[in-house]
C-alpha cells in the first residue's frame, strides 16, 4: 500500500491518481458536468464528490450541483457535507496580482 506524500499547508493540493471524484467545472457544457456528478454517484459509488470551480464559474458549480441534486439524484438522499471558499493570488501579463476566487463545494451520499 502506497502513501500519499504529505504537503505543507501553503502548497496548492495536487489532485492524486484516486482522486478521480473531483469535478473542476470550466468551460464545457452545463449537462457534461451534471453527468459527471451522477455517474459518480450512480456509476462509480462514490460516497463523496467534490465540485470545484474559480472565478467566473463559481455560480456555474452551484448551478450544476443543485441541478444534479434536485432532479437527477433527488432519491439518492445527496447532501451539501461542506462549502469551502478560498482566493488564490496570481499574476498576470502585466506583471499586476490578482485575486481569484474559488469554491469547493463536497457533496456526500448519506
């Protein structure tokens, strides 16, 4: 049985080779990632899922879980375990930091 190394709190958490019940909302179609979060619950059995989104696709990810929740696994008894906001600094072309939001949403099949 291998490890996961452990990482300090200030290096951003690299997803690992198991952690496949993570969604990273972006730029695809609404639905695929609405799929995504039932097969994982349906298909693979999973009893958490995350979504995960930053900036813009923030209201996206709240979007996709409550669709998913509400209509497709309303008899799978799927809750909201925890909502984690953080910020990440960048810079950008320009040389200027920006901030950027982000939003972890853990959803857990009771």
């Amino acid at each position: 049985m291998t490890e996961k190394p452990e990482t300090s709190e200030s290096e951003p958490s690299i997803p690992q080779p198991g952690d496949d019940n993570i969604i990273f909302v972006g730029i695809k179609p609404f639905m695929n990632y609405v799929t995504g979060v039932v097969m994982q619950f349906k298909n693979k059995g999973q009893k958490e899922v995350i979504v995960s989104a930053r900036g813009k696709f923030i209201s996206k990810a709240v979007d996709i879980t409550e669709v998913a929740r509400r209509t497709f696994l309303k008899d799978e008894n799927i809750c909201v375990k925890n909502i984690k906001i953080s910020s990440e600094q960048f810079e950008n072309k320009e040389g200027k930091r920006i901030f950027v939001s982000a939003i972890e949403i853990i959803l857990v099949k009771e």
